[in-house]
C-alpha cells in the first residue's frame, strides 16, 4: 500500500502518510479477521467523515430551534 503511494505521489509522498496510516489500520487484515485497529481497541474505528456528520446534525439543531423562536405565522388575504 505504502509503495504504491510513494509511486503515485513521487514528489510529496510524505504528505499522504498519515492516510496510508490510517487506511491500513482501518482495513481487514486475514491473518486477525479484523482491523488492526479494532483489534487494539475493540471498537470500530470513527472516520472523519463521522465526526463532520456529528458536527452537520449539531449546527442543523441549533440552526431549527434558532428558527423556530423567531418563526412568525405569516396571514395571506385572498
């Protein structure tokens, strides 16, 4: 995995290390049936698309009840 990074990403490979890091930790491994990383904690590893969702859901609750105290009921005349 790391070597076909360094070969894609010849003049920045460094920058991307910690993705490869974090892609080989996360990813099935046949010998302990799991990930690397589930294994040493037990737990499923939360990428960060995970917390960025967790952020979205917070601002969109703050964002309704802000809406919802300054709503006012709009009357139409036909």
């Amino acid at each position: 995995m790391l070597r076909s990074c360094a070969l894609e990403w010849t003049s920045n490979w460094d920058d991307y290390i910690c993705l490869v890091e974090f892609a080989y930790n996360n990813s099935l491994h046949a010998s302990i049936k799991c990930a690397p990383f589930e294994m040493l904690y037990g737990r499923k590893c939360r990428a960060p698309i995970c917390w960025d969702q967790e952020k979205l859901k917070e601002a969109r609750t703050r964002q309704k009840s802000y809406a919802d105290k300054h709503h006012r009921a709009l009357e139409f005349q036909t």
